[in-house]
C-alpha cells in the first residue's frame, strides 16, 4: 500500500470525514530536507469532519498527528493540514 492510502484510510477511520483530499507533494520538495528519491516524504491534506467541531487550529492538527504518529516518526517527513469542521468556509 502506498503511503498515501495509508494516511487517507487511517484520517478515515479516526475521523469520519465529509470530505478528504490527501496530496502527495514530494515531487515539490526535491533537494529540501526529508526528500527521498523514491517520494512519499511530503503530503497535504485537506478534511473536513464534524471531530473538529468547536476545536481550535492547533488541536486539530494535534488530533491528526495522533492519528498518523506512525507516519510521522517514520517514513512521512511533513504534512501540511487543512482541517475544517462542516459549514466553515476557506482553507
């Protein structure tokens, strides 16, 4: 399983998203830190779930690093979030 799959299933297991968009962005990042040629290093994902309702910014990604903690002490080296409950507007 690539590691997009990974991440995608896991943020919908935990959090039951309306909506999920999960970017592999590696490619951008070539010759940066944590870049590996093989890619898988560098993601951003947009959600929306009702979880982050009345939740701040930084809880919210809290709530996502928890959620993918594997990921992210391994393999995964950043990960741009653009977590949303329902009925906000903007990214």
């Amino acid at each position: 399983m690539v590691m997009k799959d990974t991440i995608s299933n896991k943020l919908r297991e935990a959090f039951k998203p309306e909506s999920l968009e999960v970017v592999d962005e590696s490619h951008l990042h070539e010759g940066h830190a944590g870049h590996r040629p093989s890619g898988e290093t560098h993601f951003r994902v947009y959600i929306v779930s009702a979880a982050f309702k009345g939740k701040s910014r930084v809880d919210r990604h809290r709530m996502i690093n928890s959620a993918l903690a594997a990921e992210l002490s391994g393999s995964v080296h950043a990960l741009a979030i653009h977590a949303q409950a329902p009925g906000e507007g903007g990214t």
